[in-house]
C-alpha cells in the first residue's frame, strides 16, 4: 500500500490574484448591470420591427415602461395604477417642459410584451397626451443593422 | 543473576545507523539536480492554481453571451402623438384625411384582419400586412402623407407594431394612432 504523501503545510499557498481580480470584476459588472436590467427592463418578448433604430444613446432620463403579457404596466420594477401611470408621467413632463409651446419634451419609451393587448398601450397614450407628452418610442426586437447603414 | 538491561540512550547503535537522538543525515542528490538551498523556490515544485480563475472567466463568458443579446437586439420605432389641441383654425376643404389602416382582431381564430379604408386587404399573418403596404403606397402617390393605425384593443400589440413598421417603409411623413373608444 502507497504511504501518503506528507504536505508541508508552511509552503502550501493558495494562487488568489487571479480569482479576486475576476471576482471583483463580476462584482462591478452584476453592479452595474442589475440597476439598469432589473430597474428599468423587464423579461418580455418584443414585436419585431425590420424598420426599428438602434436605441443609442438612449436619451438621458428617458422613462421607461413595460407591459407584461398579462396586461400589467410596470415602472422600475413596480406596477402602476392609472392613477399611479398618470402621477409618474406627470411628473416626468415636468422635467422637460417647454413653457412657450405648453408641451413636454420628455421622451417615453414604451417596451410591450407582443402578446400583450393594445389597449395597455393606449391608455400609456392616453396618459402621455394628457401630460403633454408628445415623443413615444416604441420597443423592438430588430436584427443588429452594420453602422452606416440606412 | 540476570544483568539490568541498559536505557535506550545509552544503547550502542547498530553499524550503518546513526546514533539515538540525532537526525539521520541527508539522502545524497540524484544525479542532475542541484541541492536546493533554504528560502530559494522550487521552480519545478512551482504550480498555479487556475482552476478558480477559470471557474470565474467561464462565469463572466456565460453571463456575457446572455446579457449582450438583449442588448443588441433591441431598437425602437418612433413615434409622435398629436401636438395639437382642440379645434384648429383650418378649413374642411384644406384638411386631407389620413390613410386609415384598421386592425380587427378574431378572437376565435386568432387572426387579424387588415383593412386600408373600408378595402378588405387580408389577414395579417397571411400576406395582409403586404397587401396593405402595396395599397397605402398606391394612394401616396395621390399626395395623402398622412396614416392612421386604428387598432381594437383587444388586438395583440406585435400586429400593431407590424402595421406601423410597414408603414413606416412606405416613407409615409406621419404615422399617428387612432384615439381609443371611450371606455
């Protein structure tokens, strides 16, 4: 029978530089990424559009909303009220109002599940034209375009 | 009378042994390899540990290739909704009246029907949407720019956005949606 071979314990040491690189780098990337995916975008399966324009860059402080399959409209993670949808929205018209004109330059992108009915959409258009909300954009799944192309 | 039998230590030691209490001195090196002296690595001893590294990287790579699709496959239609309220100093005979393109949606047979004004073009899925296209085309060239969608609201929000992308490739100058019925 094969004696077992004796580890020395005060040499034995652990290779950790690489790991804890990786690791932190994990840590940044999930940081990042979890704000804006879990926050902003939800799990839906888009309409697919061949005319739809790159989303970049996404215009800064841009509301997002989604509508679920079942007909919920999320905010953040959260669902609205009516009530609720026209507050938030609201408030974002204020963010970019233009006195002169009285409408809002603020623009709302809407991200709705494909199965989802039309008639969520419409009462997130519904709230947007009561606000003052002119600027609507609609999320779709599209083919990644080479840059230059029309 | 028997003779007490001595301690260990000061036992003789055996020939080719080394006496009790010291150390048994150092095997001879192999041939071609150097004595390694105290505080100097063992180069050949050396081994780096990459499993955890590519436990990680595999992680990263996984996690890479799941988040960058959403990503890039995601664009968007724009859209604009009437800036105009109330009534406008316009006259009626000045004012041309949008293409209508109307959704029906049968909730029977899942199917949705496409209208281009009161013309019956097809179902969505089964070439409607490109019949549809070809007439809105057709009346462009009579100088109308304008198109409306007016969808039930019960229709499935991808034949809306079908509707409007085929629109938006007939290079029609403004898209809008038709008010919603009052609920």
């Amino acid at each position: 029978m094969a004696r077992p071979r004796r580890v020395d314990e005060g040499e034995l040491r652990m290779e950790m530089t690489p790991m804890i690189d990786c690791v932190f780098q994990l840590l940044i990337f999930f940081m990042i990424c979890t704000e804006i995916a879990q926050s902003e975008l939800e799990m839906l399966v888009l309409p697919r559009a061949s005319e739809a324009v790159p989303d970049d860059p996404p215009e800064r402080g841009r509301m997002v909303l989604n509508v679920t399959k079942d007909g919920r409209i999320r905010w953040r993670g959260q669902d609205l009220t009516r009530q609720g949808l026209h507050d938030r929205l609201a408030l974002q018209a204020r963010l970019r109002l233009q006195r002169e004109t009285g409408l809002s330059d603020q623009a709302i992108l809407i991200r709705s599940d494909s199965e989802a009915e039309y008639r969520n959409v419409q009462t997130i258009l519904q709230e947007c034209a009561k606000v003052r909300i002119w600027k609507i954009e609609l999320a779709a799944a599209t083919a990644a375009k080479p840059k230059g192309r029309e | 009378m028997a003779t007490p039998e001595r301690p260990a230590s000061q036992r003789q030691p055996a020939p080719g042994q080394p006496p009790p209490g010291r150390k048994p001195p150092p095997p001879p090196p192999e041939e071609g390899k150097k004595k390694r002296r105290r505080g100097e690595p063992d180069i050949a001893g050396t081994d780096l540990n990459m499993t955890p590294m590519i436990d990680c990287v595999f992680q990263l790579l996984i996690f890479f290739m799941c988040a960058t699709k959403f990503k890039t496959l995601e664009g968007k239609l724009l859209a604009y909704l009437p800036k105009d309220k109330g009534l406008k100093n316009v006259k009626i005979e000045e004012q041309k009246l949008p293409i209508r393109v109307t959704l029906m949606w049968n909730a029977h047979t899942r199917q949705a029907k496409v209208y281009v004004g009161q013309q019956y073009m097809g179902i969505a899925d089964k070439g409607g949407l490109k019949a549809a296209e070809s007439r809105v085309r057709e009346i462009k060239t009579t100088g109308t720019e304008k198109a409306e969608i007016d969808a039930e609201p019960k229709m499935p929000f991808k034949y809306v956005v079908e509707t409007l992308n085929a629109l938006i490739r007939t290079r029609v100058k403004e898209i809008s949606f038709a008010a919603a019925p009052p609920s």
